[in-house]
C-alpha cells in the first residue's frame, strides 16, 4: 500500500507538456492507494468507536491499479 500523495514527488516538472519519471513495478504489478486524508478520517473513526472496530480487519485501500492502469489515470491530475 502507498499514499497517493507520493506520487507527485518522484515525477519531474513538465518539459513540453508531458511529465515523466520512472517506478520499479512491472506493468502488470497491482498496488493499492490510499489517501492521507482518507487515513485520518479512518484513524479518527476507529479511534472514536473502539468497541465497533477491536479485533475487527479494515480493509483501507482507496484504489488498486495496475502500473499501467495507475500511470494513466494520474496523468490527468492537475498536482498542485
């Protein structure tokens, strides 16, 4: 799992138009997103209700995408 917010970092500013950068997952490797924000509405939640959530299994991610999936999907984000 990965916070969606790590991928702005890793990708270069924008020459002529495009942003490109490189990732270590083959095309076919699924990973599973999360958004912070997402996990602190999540950890707020749990920590509020205990007795709902103890001993229970959240399941946390957002999305989950493949490498080539995921990489088309975040170019159209306007980062700010």
């Amino acid at each position: 799992m990965s916070f969606i917010e790590n991928w702005r970092y890793p990708l270069p500013q924008a020459t002529n138009g495009e942003r490109v950068g490189s990732a270590a997952l083959d095309e076919d490797t699924s990973l599973q997103m999360i958004a912070l924000t997402d996990t602190g509405q999540i950890a707020a939640c749990t920590f509020g209700h205990p007795d709902e959530f103890i001993g229970t299994k959240l399941e946390t991610a957002g999305d989950e995408l493949m490498r080539g999936k995921k990489i088309r999907a975040l170019a159209h984000i306007r980062w700010l």
